[in-house]
C-alpha cells in the first residue's frame, strides 16, 4: 500500500539526535509498534530530511554505532546491501542500498513474504518497483515454495514447502516523497527502477509470525547465502546516502 498523508509527529529539535529521540518517544503507548505507526515514522524521514540526515552522519562519526551497525548487516546475495541503522525489541530502522552499477539491480527478485510489518521510503534514486502476488490453483507460474525460519537448528535457511503457483496482484512503483507500507500476508519481489544509486528506509515492527514464504523458479538453487559487510561497505554505503539526502533539501 502506498499512502501520504501528513505526518502527525510533532516538530523535529535541532540537535543530532532529534530524530530518534522523536521516533522512539512517539512509539504508542499502548500496544505494539503497528503498521500505523510505523506509516507515521517512515512519513517523517520525509518531513525532516535534516534531522534525519543529522542523524546518519551521528552515526557515521562514532566508531563504535559503525561497528555495531555493520555486524547485524549484510550483503543481500543479489548484490544490495540491508544495513540496520537501529535496533530494538519493538521496531528496528533499516536502510537498503543498490550500490550504483551499470545496469538495474534485480533487488529481491524471489517472491517472498516477511514475517513482520513495515513502512518504507526512498530517501536516494528514482524508486523502486514492487510487483506484488497471490498463489493461484490455476494459471499463473510456477514455483516451488519454501519456508524461511522453519529450521530451529538453522534460522536462516530454506526449508521446501511443496510447490505453488503464483499469479500478478498489483504492480505499485514507489517513488521519492512515497510511502510504502506491507504487513505479512503480502508477498512481493523488489527493484530499482533505475541503475543508479537507490535507497529507502525501512521501519520494520515487531515479529508477527514465526516463518514467512518464499518461492524459486523450478531449478533454482535455494543456497543463496547473504555476503559479509564490512565496516568499510558501511562507511562508503551510508555516506553515499548521506550525500544524497543533503543534495535534495
């Protein structure tokens, strides 16, 4: 889902921490981080681009956040970066980054769900184009289904789950200035709409569900494993995003 209304959030302070001091005092007080919610924040990188970016550059100028940082990243193995700027047991802040290639990114290109809500938002590049799907008794492609997190011994790997079929829902594009929101029965794959540098902010929620889907072309490998960031691949990453972010205000 792709919404802008106006953030509700209150004025961002001047400082470097202004913007996740604003974020984690908003959190509802009540109840979990819902998808409301996490809306709200992923409007707000919009609303303060100088807060947030206030924010990045923190970040980057403690060695320690850097180190921290890069040990629960890592390098998606269709050559884009997840990096987790925050995390906490209710909500975690993520940035995604296509390094800058001479051709697009297939980003995620599996079909997949996830086993917890989240709001996103380009913050660097052209967008992002989402295509979105239902399995289907009939018609549509075929694939074989698996379950990711269904391995007690191995959290991270691919357990087969028989096979499916999977036909087009939506195909939303999410540019500069958007929203994108998506709980966990939604399952989709993600690209960049262009070759060029292209990030977006994730605010992720709480684990909702124990395992999530994901679905293989017939014959494809299901060892696909993720790639080590560095605390270098950091640096470069986030500054790159950081130079971004300030050319736009």
């Amino acid at each position: 889902m792709i919404d802008t209304p106006p953030s509700t959030l209150t004025a961002v302070r001047a400082d470097a921490h202004a913007f996740l001091d604003e974020v984690t005092g908003t959190r509802p007080r009540h109840g979990d981080a819902d998808l409301a919610w996490l809306r709200t924040v992923a409007h707000r990188v919009q609303d303060a681009p100088e807060s947030f970016l206030s924010w990045l550059e923190e970040i980057l100028g403690d060695e320690e956040n850097v180190r921290t940082a890069a040990k629960r990243s890592y390098w998606h193995p269709n050559g884009f970066a997840k990096m987790v700027l925050h995390a906490s047991a209710d909500f975690r802040i993520r940035l995604h980054v296509w390094p800058e290639s001479a051709e697009p990114s297939r980003g995620e290109s599996n079909p997949h769900s996830h086993r917890w809500e989240f709001a996103s938002t380009i913050v660097a590049g052209e967008g992002l184009h989402m295509v979105e799907f239902r399995e289907t008794t009939e018609g549509g492609m075929a694939y074989d289904r698996y379950r990711y997190g269904a391995d007690p011994a191995n959290p991270a790997a691919l357990r087969a789950d028989g096979g499916a079929r999977l036909e087009v829902e939506k195909t939303p594009r999410v540019r500069r200035g958007d929203v994108y929101s998506c709980d966990t029965a939604i399952v989709h794959t993600v690209r960049p709409i262009a070759a060029g540098l292209t990030a977006t902010v994730v605010i992720q929620g709480p684990h909702r569900t124990g395992t999530t889907v994901v679905y293989c072309e017939p014959g494809q490998t299901d060892d696909q494993p993720n790639g080590e960031l560095t605390e270098a691949d950091f640096r470069v990453l986030v500054g790159a995003v950081a130079k971004a972010v300030a050319s736009c205000r």
